[in-house]
C-alpha cells in the first residue's frame, strides 16, 4: 500500500510545544515520524521509511557543490525522531518551532508522501498567494488531465 498524506487539519499547540497529530495521519506517519526543517517556513514530517528513501536521494547528490552541502547540513541538522503519546499528542522541538513561527495556532497540511505542519498565520498568507497562480502552475508542470 502507497503513503498517501492528504487533507487540511488545524490545532493548538499547548503550552509545552505539544499538538495533537490529526488521526489520518497518525495511520500514515506511524508511531514515530521524522520532523525537520521544511521549505516556506514550514515543517515537513515523514514516516520512518519514507524518510530512508529521502535520505539515500539526497546521499546521491554531489557533496562537492556548495548547495548541497548547505542543503543537507539545514535538513539533517534540524530533524528529530519523535513519538505519538497516548493522546495522539508529539511535541515540536524548540528549534523547529522557532524556524517555522510557530505559536499556538497550526496546521497540518498532507502533501502526498510528507505532512506539513505550519503557522496558522503563515499558511493563510501563503494560500491566499498561491491560489492566484495555482492555474498557472498547473499549465506550466501538468502534462496531464487531473
């Protein structure tokens, strides 16, 4: 059976950096899950496995540029295996809510083979933006009928 990571959930962090992962996603990240670092001030969360067969593609680039090198340092260094407690509860580490302003409202975003996780504020600004070119960016990357 293939990860499939799909919907738009919102929660509360609590006070100790602690939020509840949305049911549909537990059933696809698995007790533990990788958090790291994402892209536009997100989080991205990855099953143990899918996080293997990210880290052998990224092993596969060359280490002599300069970008990856910086890439990988930012990716690796800023992940973190965490666990689901018995209230379906993860905590976010300080670091990773930091890189992603994340304060009390979040969502969680699924995006095929990862979840996001984001700032309610920041994921609002950015779909809003993004819806206005949605069209657009469909034409330009779709060879195909959705």
């Amino acid at each position: 059976m293939s990860l499939v990571l799909i919907g738009e959930f919102y929660h509360n962090l609590d006070n100790k950096g602690r939020v509840i992962v949305p049911s549909r996603f537990r059933e696809e990240l698995g007790d533990n899950f990788i958090i790291t670092r994402g892209l536009d001030n997100c989080l991205f969360l990855y099953p143990v496995e899918e996080w293997k067969n990210i880290e052998g593609r990224l092993k596969s680039l060359p280490f002599t540029k300069a970008e990856t090198r910086a890439f990988m340092r930012m990716f690796f260094s800023g992940a973190s295996e965490v666990e689901i407690d018995k209230q379906g509860r993860t905590l976010i580490p300080p670091l990773l809510r930091e890189h992603s302003h994340l304060q009390k409202e979040v969502v969680f975003i699924g995006v095929s083979n990862r979840a996001e996780i984001w700032s309610k504020e920041i994921w609002e600004q950015y779909s809003s933006n993004s819806n206005l070119s949605f069209e657009q960016v469909a034409e330009s990357l779709m060879d195909f009928q959705l």
